[in-house]
C-alpha cells in the first residue's frame, strides 16, 4: 500500500505520525529526485543520490530514512556508518546496479590488470570495494580526466554513460555493457515526434540515455544538472530526458515553465516503491536496515573518496 492509495484523512494522519516519529528518532528523511511526490515534499533534503549521502553525513541526525533504492541506503551506510540507514522498500533495487557482480568485475580486472576501473555510484557497495574510484553523471568527465592519460580506463556497469565520457574525453574506455532500462528505452524516433510537437524547447537529456538520443540533446546534464539548468535558463518550454519523477521538482521550482517527458514512459517501478506508510513502518519498527560490512565499507569509501577529492567544475 502507497501513499497513492490512501484517502485523504488517512494521508495526513499518516503524514503526522511521520513527522512525530521523525523527531522522536532523530531521524531525517531522504527522498531521491525521481521519487512520488508526495514522499519529495515531506522529505528533509532532495537531490540525487551521492548529494543525498553527503548531506546526511554532515548531518547530526541518529537515523537516515532513505527514500530510494538499495545502492543508495549504501552508500549513505558507507559513508555514516555510525548512523542507522532505513530503506523502508526492501525490495527497491536497481536493475543497472544488478548488471555489475563482483566475480564479473574481477575477472575483467584479470583480463586488464593495468586499467583505472571507474564505478558508477549506481553500484553495489561490494563493487565499488573492487573499483578504483566512483564517478556520477555529474562529474564523470572530471573523473575521466583525473586518471593519467597513458592508463586505460574501464567503467562499469552503464554503457551509455561511459560512451558518453568517451565522445567527450577521447579517452579508450573499454565498459561494463550494463544499462539502465528507463533511460535506455528512450528512442530517437520519440524524442523527434516531441521535439517535432515543442518546436523551440531545448531537449535535456541523461547521459544514462543511448548515444544515438543523446546526438539529439541541447543539453546533456544529471539529475541536479537538469534542475540547475532549468532555473536558471530564460526559456520557458523543456523537454525532459529522464525519470519522470523529476517533473514534480521541475515544476514546483519553476511555476511558469512547462516541462514536457520526452516520453511519459521513462517511469521506473522500483523508485515508487516506497510509499508514506512504508516510511511510518520502518520508522515504527527500525527496519529495514541497511548497513555495509566494515570490511567492504572502507574499501568502497577509498573509492567514493577518491572521487570526492577531484575539484568539481
């Protein structure tokens, strides 16, 4: 049951045991960008997952109830492992995430010893432990560009992104050939029938996107790229290429613009898993839990750190 199917008085009952329970454990309650958005607008901090994570670990709250999928409550439990992560959607996974197994990454260490391997935080805690260094859609090219230009390079698990890095680069990055299959299944034959019907709207795209869909974008941006971009340009059309959930951020930073989906199918399941009463029964119960094994945890931090430590642009 989600907050889609309570009534009205039910919600704000709901809503208020939140709330109660909130202050009673403090507690802060996390909601990634592609969330419902009745969960992104009772939550503490919105953003994308690593700014998620971050936030909460500067932060003197006890509990993070994350509002998102499993890689993400990782990676808040690896960098806050004093604190108790709540994922109240056990079973919110990521499908990309799944693409990438630790015994596939350490064969392909074997078979490329001598490569920088660049992990996507949309990876399993145990992969970012046998990744060199972790990168975001947002800061991919700088990461590309911290490795040293005679190392090869090999990126897991999204495919798109690490061709994206590679047009924009000219590095030989040899990839994981992993996807994610919302943003995948964008077409180009969609995206020109709504550029066909906005003439004028500049498309943006996630580099998670195929090549072929990202030749036809204005701007290629992430998650908090898209948003940043959105308020501060003068248009006043946009077509989206991303996770329809951030249409409801979108529209609530900037109510006199219009947002188009570049196709209203870009809806991904496992991110509307969570609900306003699996948020109270998580905090009702403490559980779901999340939290990383130490040993994988430091491995996995060194790798995120590394990443942290490179200038953003």
């Amino acid at each position: 049951m989600n907050a889609g199917m309570l009534n009205a008085e039910d919600q704000k009952a709901t809503m208020k045991s939140i709330k109660k329970l909130l202050e009673e454990r403090n507690a802060i309650l996390l909601a990634h960008n592609y969330e419902p958005a009745e969960i992104q607008d009772m939550a503490d901090i919105c953003g994308d997952s690593l700014e998620l994570s971050i936030k909460a670990s500067q932060t003197d709250a006890d509990v993070i109830v994350f509002c998102g999928v499993h890689f993400m409550a990782e990676t808040a439990s690896i960098l806050c492992p004093d604190k108790t992560i709540l994922l109240p959607a056990e079973n919110a996974g990521c499908p990309m995430a799944d693409m990438i197994t630790v015994d596939g990454l350490l064969h392909k260490r074997k078979e490329m010893p001598e490569a920088t391997v660049i992990s996507y935080v949309n990876t399993s805690a145990a992969v970012k432990a046998e990744s060199d260094i972790c990168c975001t859609s947002a800061n991919v090219i700088q990461v590309i560009n911290s490795v040293p230009p005679e190392k090869p390079i090999y990126m897991t698990p999204d495919r798109n992104l690490a061709q994206y890095a590679k047009s924009c680069t000219g590095r030989d990055i040899r990839y994981w050939n992993g996807f994610c299959p919302i943003h995948n299944n964008l077409t180009v034959a969609q995206v020109r029938k709504v550029k066909a019907a906005h003439p004028g709207a500049p498309f943006l795209a996630h580099p998670e996107c195929p090549p072929e869909v990202l030749n036809l974008a204005d701007e290629i941006k992430s998650t908090s790229g898209i948003l940043a971009y959105a308020r501060q340009s003068q248009q006043k059309e946009f077509i989206i290429g991303t996770e329809v959930g951030i249409l409801h951020p979108l529209k609530k930073t900037n109510p006199s613009k219009t947002f188009i989906p570049a196709d209203p199918g870009m809806f991904c399941p496992d991110m509307k898993k969570i609900g306003l009463p699996e948020i109270l029964h998580a905090l009702e119960n403490m559980h779901p839990e999340v939290r990383v094994s130490e040993e994988v945890r430091s491995r996995a931090k060194a790798a995120v750190e590394r990443m942290l430590a490179i200038p953003s642009k």
